[in-house]
C-alpha cells in the first residue's frame, strides 16, 4: 500500500506554481506564466476576473490549468488594469489589450500560438486572430459573445436594461462572493468557494474598476469582424451558461467554417474534468482526446463535519462564523500534518483527508475532536480503510462512501470506524466500544461500527 501523499490529488496542493514574470508593453508591465511543455502555445485570453498566482490557490482552477498544459505550453496574463498587471487610469481599448497580448507571446518566445478566449476575453481573441492570422494557428471562443448581452433578436432596449441592472449588480456586490451565482453556480453552495471566489474579485480589481470594466464590455462589438477570421475556429458553450445561445451559435454561423460544440453544464467558467471543456480543446488542437487515467488504490479515508454548523452560523453572524471557520481550518492544517494526513477536499463544514495508515487517521481523528472542542465546536467524524479511485485529481469509489455514511452515523464528538479499521489496528492500543450493526444507505450489506473510546 502506497502512501496516498504520493497520489496525483495531492498536486492540488503540493504544484509548484509557474513563476510569474512581465512583459513590457509600451510603459506597462504585464503579468503573465508560462506553464507546460507541450508541442503547441496556447494563449488563455481571460475574462473581466484574472489573477495569475490566486488561481491556482482553488484546487478546480489549479487542475483545469494543468490540464490544458499537459499537452501545450500554457501562456496565461492579467490583463492591463487587472491581477498581477498595472493599473490604468482607463479601461483599455481593444485595440491596446491586442498590444499586451502580442507583448506576452513576444516575451514567452511565442511566434505563433492558439488563441482560447474565455467570457469578455472572446471578441480580443477574434479581433486578434483576425488582424494576426501570421501569429494566430486556430482560436477558440469560449463561453463568450460578439456583442454582450446581445442575440439575433434581442431590442436594443431590451440590452440597455440588461446592461443597467449587471451594472447595478456589479456596484453592490463586487467582491463579496455572491457573483459565484452568475459565474459558477455549481459551487454556489460551498462557503470555502464562495470566499475563495470573493478575494478573487477582489484581487482582480476593485468595485469601480470592475464596473467601468463591464461598461467598456458592453460597448464592444466585434459581429463585423467575425467573417474576416480565417483560422480554424472552435466555439463551446455550455448549455445553461447565461450567454443567450443565440448568439453564440451566431459566432459559429458567421466565422468561416468554425465548429460550434455544445455542452452539458450551467457554470460560465466550467473548469471541471467533467464539463469537457479541455477534452473539446485538446481534440481540435491534437486531434487526440484524453482519457482520465484511474488509479485503485487501498486509503485510510476520514471524514469530519461541524455538528450543528447551521445553528452556530445563524447565532454568530457570518462574519464571526468565518472567523470561527478560519480557526478551525488552521487547527484541521497543524493536526493532518502532525498525523501525516492530507487534505484532499473541504466538504461543507468538515473535510475529507486521506491517511497511510488507520491508526494514524483514528489518533489524528480523536486530536482534532479534542482540538475543536477548545474553540467552541464539536464535530463528528467516520474513519474507513478501502479501495478507492485516483482519476486525475480526484478521489472516488464506494469507500468514500462508506466513509461518508460512517460519518453521519457518529454522535457528536464521536469517531465511529468500520469494523475494517478495527481489525486493521489490533495491537495498536486504541480501544472501541461495539455500536452494533447498522445498513449503510447506498452500501450493500451490514456494517459493523464501532467507536473509539
């Protein structure tokens, strides 16, 4: 059995970030990374929302990205005025987000590259690899739009209103989190995601810029270029994404021979494995598309949750709720490292680590039961030893479930195990006490439990 430090999740955390360097264009500097040695360069053109280094911060983000690297050179920038780039005193035309992209392939050593234009980054894509056909090899637009808010169809009073109230949105909510809803409504009910996507913002660029950012967006219209892209083109949507599908199948209609791909999914920014997204992208690029790669291995699975989390929130206020979540995440951090546990996900309020040995996961299950207690939270946490599926970076397979089902089974302030784990700690000193046997919902069969004492 093989430690499952080893394993390809724990990449999501242990990769080594691409360093981040500039490139000079004219008197500013632009942030940008180069990632992956594939046989072509891929230039990610981003939406309103970039920061190169706090991207790779999200585990999702992290391995979408290390996807698209597996089989290119990965060219990644902050726009001028955002992330890790300069700011501007004005949000840049089209015209000079063209310079900062010409500027980054001219510093990464790219002389000709695919284009891949995610949201606003779309029509700088098409109006690049219209002018640039020399340094353009094939574009993909992605998610995104020739006119914002715009379809065959749509009044122009009708856009206008649109336009007023995103901008209304933007002015009161930029930063706080709750965009996710629009963005990545798939995550919308995770609170470690939805901070995560609030500092995003955030870091991205301020309320005011952001704002001006999607005045500017609104006023671009690119429907007049698409005939004169010449490169072989590629359009993805997603099907509930909220770019009217009218118009993005206009893009595929008016660009010369260009594919329109359409795909399950209601996340505008659908980074996961399962969207399809860089199987689409790496197939028109190589004309090979991957296939996950499954491991089994044999893990020691732990599985927490906060009792009564709703409760607790509701009583303390979301801001000293955070600050109590923040606490209990740092204590998660020390005690895993001092058990050699590793985090592979947070589910909710608890988290889901792996061990490399059952006796460890049951001490480090007890400490952190202790631990918490000390700042005013109890948890519950089911501890199981079984096969479990490595695909790419996630973890999978019926003892996750288990675990999972042990979990909830626990009273509070409880560590129940399966009579697998049991049996695999004899000798250690570690005492149980029977808890009889129980059907596991999803789980054929009866489960013995029993729980440390």
């Amino acid at each position: 059995v093989r430690s499952p430090r080893t394993f390809a999740f724990e990449s999501e955390s242990t990769w080594m970030q691409p360093e981040t360097r500039y490139a000079r264009c004219g008197n500013l500097h632009i942030a940008y990374q180069v990632v992956g040695e594939g046989p072509l360069d891929l230039v990610f053109v981003p939406g309103v929302v970039s920061h190169l280094e706090h991207q790779w911060d999200e585990p999702l983000q992290a391995a979408f990205f290390r996807r698209l690297a597996s089989f290119s050179r990965l060219i990644r920038f902050d726009k001028r005025g955002a992330g890790l780039s300069d700011r501007v005193e004005r949000m840049p035309t089209i015209e000079e987000r063209m310079d900062d992209v010409r500027a980054v392939m001219d510093a990464a050593g790219s002389e000709r590259a695919a284009i891949l234009g995610l949201s606003e980054g779309g029509p700088l894509g098409i109006v690049f690899a219209a002018t640039h056909p020399d340094r353009t090899s094939s574009l993909i637009l992605w998610n995104t739009f020739a006119r914002l808010a715009w379809a065959p169809g749509v009044a122009e009073e009708r856009r206008q209103q649109i336009m007023e109230a995103r901008l209304r949105q933007y002015q009161e909510e930029w930063g706080t989190g709750s965009l996710i809803g629009r963005f990545v409504p798939s995550a919308a009910s995770d609170p470690s995601f939805r901070d995560w996507w609030g500092r995003f913002e955030r870091l991205s660029m301020s309320p005011g810029a952001a704002v001006e950012a999607m005045r500017v967006n609104f006023e671009i219209d690119v429907r007049d270029i698409l005939p004169s892209v010449r490169v072989p083109t590629l359009v993805i949507r997603h099907e509930g994404d909220h770019v009217p599908r009218e118009g993005q199948r206009y893009l595929a209609d008016q660009i010369p021979n260009a594919r329109y791909v359409e795909l399950p999914g209601s996340d505008h920014f659908a980074w996961r494995e399962e969207d399809g997204v860089t199987q689409e992208i790496q197939e028109f690029l190589t004309g090979e598309r991957s296939v996950p790669e499954i491991e089994r291995i044999l893990a020691t699975i732990l599985l927490t949750d906060i009792v009564g989390s709703t409760d607790r929130a509701a009583e303390l206020g979301d801001h000293r709720w955070r600050e109590l979540l923040n606490r209990h995440d740092a204590l998660v951090e020390r005690v895993l490292g001092r058990f050699r546990g590793h985090l592979v996900d947070k589910t909710g309020d608890g988290i889901l680590a792996t061990f490399d040995g059952p006796a460890r996961a049951i001490r480090c299950a007890t400490t952190l039961t202790e631990s918490v207690r000390g700042i005013g939270l109890e948890i519950r946490a089911g501890v199981h030893t079984g096969e479990v599926e490595i695909r790419n970076d996630r973890l999978a397979g019926i003892a996750v479930h288990i675990a999972s089902r042990v979990s909830n089974l626990a009273a509070p302030g409880e560590v129940l195990v399966s009579s697998t784990v049991k049996d695999l700690v004899a000798g250690s000193g570690i005492c149980f006490a029977d808890r009889g046997s129980h059907v596991l919902k999803g789980v054929p069969g009866e489960w013995h439990l029993f729980a440390t004492t």
